[in-house]
C-alpha cells in the first residue's frame, strides 16, 4: 500500500484497476522505405481500415454527439484526397510512417486556411494520423484507453477532446499526473461529478492494472489498498449515493439554524438540473458566459430573453444575478482593454462596466424588465468592486434602472477590509472567494505554477471573511458565499461560523454541503470557525477545523 496526494476534486470515492492514457508518439523519421511501395501501401490501408472500424465502433457505443464526431473521423481516415497524398510519397520511396504523417499534416494544413468548423477539424486529423502511426507500429494508440471494462483513467493531463468523450460508465475516476485545480480536467470532473484527484505528480506506481482508491475528499490516491481500505471506500461511496437519494431538505445546521443552499449557473439551460439537486435559488447567476463568444454587446431584447427563462425557473426565490464581470480569465472584446499586462489587476469587472457605461445601463434595464415580468426575487451585484464609492455608485445605479436590491461581490481585500462601510450604502455581499484568494494571496488563478497559494482555507483569506461576516451581521445585512470555496464541505460549515448567511455552488456540490451542514449547530461551527482562523497557513486550518470537527 502507497499513498500519493493531490488535489481532490468533490468529495467522491471511487476504486478500480488503473488504465493509462497512452503516451503521444515520437514522430516518424523521414527516411527511405526497405520494403516495396505495394507492401507499405497495404500496410497503410490495413491500418486504416483498423482504425476507421475501431473509431465506427467507439462512436456506436458512445452514442450521441461523440458518435458523430467520431464517425467524422472514421470517414477522414478513409479520405481520398489523404489516401493520393499518401500513396504518392510511398512512390517516391517513403515509408508508410512517413507519408501517413506527412500527407496528413499536409491535409490539415489545408484545413486550417479554411478556418472556421473545417479549419476546427484539423486537430483530429492529427489523432487520427496518430491512431493509423500507432497501427503500423503496433503499439497502442494514444488517448483514452478502452481496456473493455470499468477503470481508472490516469493520464498526464486530458485535451479538452478526450475529457468530452469520456464514458462515463467506463471511467470509474480520473487521476492527473500534471494538471492543476483550475486544469480542463479539473472544471469537467467538478461539473460532471467524476471523482479526481489532480496533480499527484509522476509515479512508478501508477501502472496499467494497478488497483487504486481515488478518494477526493482526502486528495489522495491509494496504491494496492488493503481489504479495510477497500470497504471503508465502497461504504462511503454507498453513502453519497444513498444521501444523493435522499430526499433533498433546505439547507440547515443541526440546530435548525437555516443556511439556504444556492446555486452557481451560467446558462438559464442548468436551473432545470439545479432545481432537481435542490437549489433553493441562485446565488451566482455568471451572465458573461451567455455572451463571451459575442463580437458586440448583446442587445436588451436578447438579455431579457434570458433573464427571464432564468427567472423563471425560480418562481418566488431568490436569483442573484451577476453584472457582466469581463476582463481577466474572461475577456469580452467589446468591453476589455486589450494588451494590458496584468488584466487581473487591469480594467475589468465593474471598472470596465463604468467605462462602457451603457452596457451596464442596458443590462441593468434588461433586468428589470425581466424582474417585473417574473415571480422570482431578482438580486444584482457588482463584480470586481475594490471602493466604497464603486459600491456606492452600482447601488445607485442599479436603483435608478428599477433594482430593488443591489449589492457587490466582495473579491479584493480592500472591500473586505472595509465592509462596515460597504454595508452602509449596498444591500448585501457575497463573497467571491476565487479571485479573495488570488488577491489576497497574490496567485494569478489561472496559472498551475503557483496554484498551491489558490486554498481558501488560508488563514488570511479567512480573516476577511470575519470581516465581512462581522459588518453584515452588524448591519443586518446578507452575505452569501459563491465561490469554489463553498462547495468544501467542512469549509462551508467554517464559512457559517464566521458569518455567510447562504452558501452558492455548482448544483453537483449541494448534497454534500447539505448532508455537512446537517452535522453540525451554530456554536460548532463557530468553534470550527476559532480553530481555523488560529492556524498559520491552510493545511494546519483545514487540519485545526476537522480535529475540532471530531472533537
Ligand atoms: C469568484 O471570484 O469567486 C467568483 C465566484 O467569480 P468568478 O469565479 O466568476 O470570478
Ligand atoms: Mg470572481
């Protein structure tokens, strides 16, 4: 038995025998072929004729859209033209590794001055160039492995591709040698509920038919488990099931105190599934990604469309809309200063929103048109608000266009640090404890070299939540919680004792805080709260909070 940490995704378990993602190939040398042109050209037709039948029937029993893209990529495979390009260098002497690679590379070069969804296409022709090499080679083709039952995929970190055609009654969990917390691998296991545990760094232990447990809440990988391990993980995977069966309640503590249970949506197309795991309403409603492939500023007809299918999902609750939060990690070419070196620390969120006042102005009407034709209770908050004045002027603003409530989100420390003044001219706050971390700790949260700093257990990040906790509190005013940090179970319960009146999450979280929060009253959550923010740095907080937890 060997353990290896990493970083947990969710709170799931899972255990099986290891399949590993196939290495990329070393590419072919260009040389002269040694055997006759007939004999490289059958061999090349074999393998693709393999490759185009394995893909065909991949495609069948995945069904769906990955059986269309994959079928798109038998039918390449097969192409005419690639079938003359690669026949015409096995005539000049190539071998049949050398023109498979070179006539593709040459096809999708063609693609890709093409541009738009043939030009998209031209990364497959690579994979598939890969799969037909690998043939020829006869060693196994690179990506996903379909070893022909239930495994545990692990793999240096996924393409986008691969992560978007996982089976997921096949991949038992997935565990990344390399990826980070913010990884592609790391945002799809998080929204599809797959158990991961990201980064553990390279292994000898991590072999084909290894038989792992993939715990998540614990960050940890273990190798060769003994019988007790293996039951303790089967049970408290039955658990989880068992809670996600059960019929969901309002969020509470033990003592019935009520911490209402929100969910984080960017799409009004995810309230159905939220409403179904139990969110009693929104309490991040991310409005840029409706627009972020958008050339110009969406039109107040189109937004009212959507505020109102969101809304209307939540008939008489809550629904906490952001105002478009460009610039950063999510850059808006109609409202974002290009070339700024540090766009984190640039124009973005509310700053860009004042500088194109009128794209604030038409969502704020859009809005508020929404708000008046629907039953929900619409909030409106500020992202990326750093003064009291810009407080100040969102909640005027929005009034002025017919918001009844407005607040700010609370993500850079100086409004933390002020949040009594913040409290005297906005209605609420809510925490938006990714780019807290990233500003407190002063770690771009995008980038895996310093991605150890992005933990929102950190004492320091704590002690501005305190804060906020403390000035809402004294104002009679809500603070919600909607960032990653909410969806940690034994976090959120922390995030209760220092003062967040709702918890905010991606809907797949909620069972897990719910069945948390239900563990535990007001003044143990408060006492968890006192040991954490004792601690000098995150792991002894985390560590301080769960002895406390057992205490
Ligand atoms: C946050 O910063 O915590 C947050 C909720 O907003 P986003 O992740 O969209 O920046
Ligand atoms: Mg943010």
């Amino acid at each position: 038995m060997a353990e290896l940490r990493g970083v947990g995704i969710g709170q799931g378990v899972a255990q099986g025998p290891i399949a590993r993602m196939a290495a990329r190939l070393d590419p072919p040398r260009e040389e002269k072929s040694t055997r006759g042109a007939d004999e490289e050209k059958a061999a090349v037709a074999a393998a693709v004729a393999a490759v185009a039948a394995e893909l065909n029937a991949r495609g069948e029993r995945a069904g769906g859209t990955a059986q269309d893209v994959l079928e798109a990529q038998a039918m390449m495979a097969e192409d005419p033209t690639l079938e003359e390009g690669v026949h015409a260098r096995i005539d000049a002497g190539s071998t049949g590794e050398w023109a498979v690679h070179a006539a593709f590379a040459e096809f999708a070069e063609t693609l890709q001055a093409m541009g738009g969804y043939l030009g998209e296409r031209a990364a497959d022709l690579a994979d598939v160039a890969q799969r037909v090499i690998a043939h020829l080679r006869g060693v196994a083709a690179p990506g996903v492995p379909d070893p022909g039952h239930p495994f545990v995929l692990v793999a240096p970190d996924l393409a986008p591709a691969d992560t978007a055609l996982l089976d997921l009654d096949k991949v038992l969990a997935v565990v990344t040698t390399e990826g980070g917390p913010t990884s592609h691998t790391a945002i799809l296991a998080g929204d599809k509920g797959i158990v991961a545990v990201v980064g553990t760094g390279e292994s000898d232990l991590l072999v084909d038919g290894a038989y792992v447990v993939v715990d998540a809440a614990a960050g940890l990988v273990v190798v060769d488990p003994d019988d007790t391990q293996r039951a303790e993980a089967s049970a408290r995977a039955d658990a989880r099931r068992a809670a996600a069966e059960a019929p969901v309640t309002p969020g509470a503590l033990a003592d019935g105190t009520a911490v209402p249970l929100l969910a984080n949506l960017g799409d009004p197309d995810g309230a159905a599934e939220a409403v179904a795991l139990g969110a009693e309403g929104v309490g991040l409603f991310r409005t840029e990604f409706l627009f972020l492939s958008s050339e110009a500023a969406p039109t107040v007809e189109d937004q009212t469309a959507s505020y109102t299918r969101l809304l209307q999902a939540f008939p008489g609750r809550k629904v906490v809309v952001r105002a478009l939060d460009a610039g950063a990690d999510k850059p808006l070419k109609f409202l974002t200063d290009e070339g700024e070196e540090n766009p984190a620390l640039g124009r973005r969120g509310l700053r860009a929103l004042r500088h194109h006042e009128e794209v604030l102005r038409d969502q704020l009407t859009a809005l508020a048109a929404a708000d008046a034709a629907t039953e929900a209770d619409l909030w409106v908050m500020a992202p990326m608000v750093a003064t009291v004045e810009e407080a100040e002027y969102f909640t005027r603003i929005a009034r002025e266009h017919g918001i009844r409530t407005a607040g700010v989100m609370v993500e850079v420390p100086s409004v933390a640090l002020l949040a009594d003044r913040v409290f005297e001219v906005t209605d609420f706050g809510s925490v938006g404890t990714n780019d807290l971390v990233q500003y407190t700790m002063a770690a771009d949260r995008m980038l895996g070299t310093v991605a150890s700093y992005q933990d929102p257990w950190h004492p320091a990040v704590l002690r501005l939540v305190a804060e906020i906790g403390r000035a809402g509190a004294a104002h009679g005013k809500p603070v919600g919680i909607c960032g990653q940090a909410a969806a940690d179970p034994l976090l959120a319960v922390v995030l209760v004792g220092l003062g967040a009146t709702t918890l905010s999450m991606s809907p797949r979280a909620l069972v897990d805080v719910r069945a948390e929060l239900l563990k535990h009253t007001l003044d143990d959550a408060r006492r968890l709260a006192e040991a954490a923010l004792a601690a000098s740095d995150a792991a002894s907080a985390r560590d301080a909070a769960r002895a406390a937890s057992n205490a």
